[in-house]
C-alpha cells in the first residue's frame, strides 16, 4: 500500500494573471502562494514522509522546494507530474465565468492540440504504479494532473471531472492499493479523520 498526498502548487503570476500555461520557467509563485506552501509543509509535519516528487513546472518545483525544506527532504522531479499540455490555449487568458477550456462541442473539449484526457490519466498512473510499497510521497503538481488522478479512480470523462476543486496548496490524499480509497480532496489541512486513517504514518512527539 502506498499513500500518495498530491498537492497542488501554490498561487502563481499565472492564477492571478488568469493565463493558462504549461511553459517550464515562467509564472512563479506569488508571496502568497510561498506562504500557502510553508502551510502545507507545517501540516506534512505530522506525517511521516519518505520522499517528495513535483513537475518541473516552475511554480511546482518552487512550492516542493518549500515543503522540501521544511520537511528535510530533497524533492525530485518527475515529468510525468507535469502540467496539461494546453495547445492552442498555452498563455491565453481566460474569464473564470465562463469554463476554462472554452469549447465544448457534442459533449467533447475540442481545443487543438489540448493533451487528451486519457493520456493526462495513463501518464498519472504511471507515476502512480512506479511507487514502492509501504511508502508515504508527496507528489507536488497541477490542477488537471491531479483531477485525472481522482478521474481514473472515479471512472470520470473530463467534462464529468470538471466540478472536482482542488485550490492551491491543498492536499489530495489518495491510498492505493488493489482498490484505491480517496481519503481527501482539496484539502488546506490535515484533519482529525483524516489523520486517522492515516495513523500508522503519524509522527508522536
């Protein structure tokens, strides 16, 4: 069994920007969204955690360095934590109104060269299945990454996936095994039903 806390990264120029981008070294985090990192990390705190893993992306890697830090642990990248490649829609902006994808036609997302759902979901489990056993990781990406996650155990098309919320810094905590079990979605903390379900992980001072 492993226990897989995905996080999505904190607030970026990007979300206040409202710009979709899947770019590598653009739109860092804000200093809020440093301070909801250093959130998160205190709330890791009382978990054990043998490794941390985050996208390259920018604003991933900085909220995992942040965590990384606090917590002691070197994050490592994995490309597979990626971002959506987002096609047409790479750094256009986008009203919050209205769905961010744009174009919905007979019940299917049609935006050039937008990463199909089911290679966003083949690439996460992949990432999912490469994990040892016995092990507690954190795994920093990005919203549709992290939706495709909770999709895949669901059975959720991407459109029937859309309403999931995952804000900044929350902690998705998914325990897998030969039947996955979604313990928290979206989550700013760790709460008291949550830790106990995860209590043979908890740090006692």
């Amino acid at each position: 069994m492993t226990i897989i806390i995905f996080i999505r990264h904190g607030q970026s120029t990007s979300n206040v920007g409202k710009i979709l981008s899947h770019d590598v070294n653009n739109f860092p985090l804000t200093d809020e969204g440093r301070e909801q990192a250093k959130k998160t990390a205190q709330e890791l705190k009382r978990v054990r955690i043998d490794a941390i893993f985050t996208s390259p992306i920018l604003r991933a890697y900085q909220t995992a360095s942040i965590i990384g830090d606090e917590l002691g642990i070197i994050p490592v990248i994995d490309e597979r934590l990626r971002e959506r490649w987002l096609g047409e829609l790479n750094n256009k902006r986008f009203d919050p109104n209205d769905h961010w994808k744009l174009k919905i036609i007979r019940g299917q997302l049609e935006v050039k060269n937008l990463e199909p759902w089911d290679s966003l979901k083949r690439r996460m489990v992949e990432f999912v299945t490469s994990l040892k056993n016995e092990e507690v990781v954190v795994a920093v990406s990005h919203y549709d990454p992290i939706r495709a996650v909770i999709g895949h155990i669901l059975d959720l098309d991407d459109i029937s996936a859309h309403g999931i919320s995952i804000p900044n810094a929350s902690m998705t905590v998914i325990e897998f095994s030969s039947s996955p079990k979604i313990l928290s979605i979206g989550s700013p903390v760790l709460s008291p039903s949550l830790l106990s379900k995860l209590d043979r992980y908890i740090i006692r001072a």
